[in-house]
C-alpha cells in the first residue's frame, strides 16, 4: 500500500471513528430524552424521541456502508481488521438502543 492510499485509509478510519462517537451520543440523548418523556408523562417529547430514530438508523447504514467498502478496497490486517468489525457491531448495538428509547417513549405517549 502506497504512503498515499494508507494516509487515506487512515483518514477514513478517523472518520469512522467520529461518525461512531457521534452515533453513541446520539443513542445517549435518545435515550434520556425517552426516559424523561415517560417520567414527565410528556407526549411531545416521546414524539421527537421517536421522530428522531431515523437518523440512528442512516448511521448505522453509513457506518455499515463505509465498513464494507474499507473491507473490500483495502484489505486491512491485524488492528484494522478488528476496529472495522467491532464497528459494525457497536453501530449495531447503539441502533437497538435507539430501538428501546422508541419503546419507552411509546409507553410515554401512551400515557398523555
């Protein structure tokens, strides 16, 4: 691998990273803001909760996207191999997150 094409990859597993983080922040904000729509019995905010879900699911396509094409194009080894593969799991786990914030702030509609 040229010095040029590993410099690209290595962006691009920095990029994975950031889109990973802010994906974790966001099944986080999910999250609380569901819990808190229940506690508060607040319907409209159980509604933005749910609203909101749609962006957790885009980024763990765009994740999943990114981590299929880096497999295929590059053929990372070792260390890469394994944040690669761990990312798509970790995107997978923080998208069912989001799916159980839907699940409280449903209840949380359910109450108003």
């Amino acid at each position: 691998m040229s010095t040029e094409a590993h410099r690209h990859f290595h962006d691009e597993l920095s990029e994975l990273k950031v889109t990973l983080l802010n994906m974790s922040g966001d099944a986080q904000a999910a999250l609380a803001a569901a819990v808190e729509a229940l506690l508060q019995r607040d319907g409209r905010k159980a509604e933005d909760v749910i609203a909101s879900d749609r962006e957790l699911d885009r980024q763990e396509n765009e994740i999943e996207e990114k981590v299929i094409r880096l497999l295929a194009t590059q053929q990372p080894m070792a260390r890469d191999l394994r944040f690669l593969t761990a990312a798509m799991k970790i995107a997978n786990d923080l998208e069912r997150v989001g799916d159980h914030a839907v699940n409280i702030a449903q209840s949380a509609s359910g109450c108003s």
